[in-house]
C-alpha cells in the first residue's frame, strides 16, 4: 500500500458484508484513504458535515433516507461512486452528477475502473501532481518504505503483487498496476506493457521491442511504441 493518498474516502451502506468488501478494495488501492464508514444515511449526514471527503461509495436504498435524499441534504458534495443490488437507479443516479455505478457484487476490475475516473477528475480539478523530490511511502514485508520517484527505475506486475525497482533495490507490495498508472505523475512515468510500467527519465534506448535501462532490458509492447517516443520527446530529452 502507499501512504501518500490523493482521494480521502467514506463508505455510507446499511450491509456489514458489502461494507467490509469495499474496505477491502480501497485499503489496497494506494490512492485511496477511507476515513470514515458509516451504517445508514443518517449517520452520514452527521458525519460528513464535519469531516472532509472527496469521494464516497454511496449505497441507494436504505432505511429512513436513501443515498439520494443524503446528498440533497449535503452542502458539500463529494464525488460520487453509487453501489447497488439493483439497476434500476442507473438513469437518476447520473443526474447526481456520478463517477460511476457499480452493481453488487463489485468486481475488482470494475471497481479499479470507477476509481480511476474519480483521481482523473481530482487531478484535474486540483492541479495535484508529484514534484521532482516527492516520495511514496509503500508496505513491503510488513514495513513501511519511502520510494523516492526520482529513484523509481520501473514497476512489474506479479500477479496479486507488483514489484518496485528501485536504483538500490526491489519492493514487493500489493496493488495492481492499475492502481498505480493512475496514482503516478502520467509526464514521468508510461506503462510500456501489459507488465510494465517505467520511469521515462531512466530509458537509455529502445527499438520496436525492448527499451534498455542501464544494464536491464523491458519488453515494449506494439501498441505502445509510438506512445513512447511522444513521451520522450516531451521530456526534452
């Protein structure tokens, strides 16, 4: 996991099952911070007004007010990630403006592509990128690691796991590189194939089938070459 969130998050949903299957999903998401759950919209609405949250995971029907009547009554809206049992809220749900709607059970590519839209849009709205000396935090073997992103050579997923290469050593830490094509600075770091993401600044060569780093050589796939070489070409290389 990384300790340098973008998007603080709430769970508002009256099923303990469903609530502790999101938590799940955003605790190994590493631009995502849950800061609150709350058991109804009630509670929510209490909750919200004093605590600052960019993004929810909103049930729709729950006891005494639903999902809907807890943002007419929210002065600050947040954004907007709707989970349901049902489809058929989908229509009135992007009236409230959401990022999504996910329908239980979530599954976790589904899940990874509404997150994704959110830190877009929070990219977007605030400005919010890495500078050069800037840092993540990453839990590796039980221990809290600071990566410097000047240092991040490449990243390559292990399945569940993805490991971090670093100018000094190697990370194994749970994520997806989904997770971490969004949470990275997109100026500074491409995904050059399906199992690979690198830091542009470390690319030394590349031809139509590799790109060297140092000593080190990473698959480049087809469809990615001509996304390469725009990317170096703005880095001024």
């Amino acid at each position: 996991m990384v300790d340098k969130p973008l998007l603080k998050c709430a769970i508002v949903d009256d099923s303990t099952l469903q609530r502790l299957s999101i938590v799940k999903l955003i605790e190994n998401h590493p631009a995502l911070n849950l800061v609150a759950e709350y058991n109804n919209a009630i509670e929510a609405k209490m909750g919200l007004a004093t605590t600052e949250i960019d993004l929810i995971f909103l049930d729709i029907e729950m006891p005494i007010l639903s999902g809907f009547d807890l943002l007419d009554d929210l002065t600050l809206k947040p954004q907007i990630i709707f989970v349901t049992g049902k489809t058929k809220y989908a229509f009135k749900a992007f009236d409230y403006d959401a990022v999504d709607y996910l329908r239980k059970p979530i599954s976790k590519e589904r899940f990874l592509n509404a997150v994704h839209k959110a830190i877009t849009n929070y990219k977007l709205k605030n400005d919010d990128g890495f500078d050069e000396e800037d840092f993540i935090f990453v839990k590796s073997n039980l221990k809290k690691r600071k990566v410097f992103l000047n240092e991040l050579r490449y990243i390559e997923a292990l399945g569940d796991y993805v490991k971090l290469v670093t100018e000094h050593d190697a990370l194994v830490v749970l994520s997806t590189m989904k997770a971490f094509e969004a949470l990275l600075p997109s100026n500074r770091f491409l995904r050059i194939h399906k199992s690979y993401i690198v830091n542009l600044e470390k690319v030394e060569r590349y031809n139509s089938k590799v790109i060297e780093l140092d000593k080190e050589e990473l698959p480049l796939s087809r469809n990615r070459k001509a996304e390469l070489v725009e990317a170096l070409a703005s880095t001024n290389r």
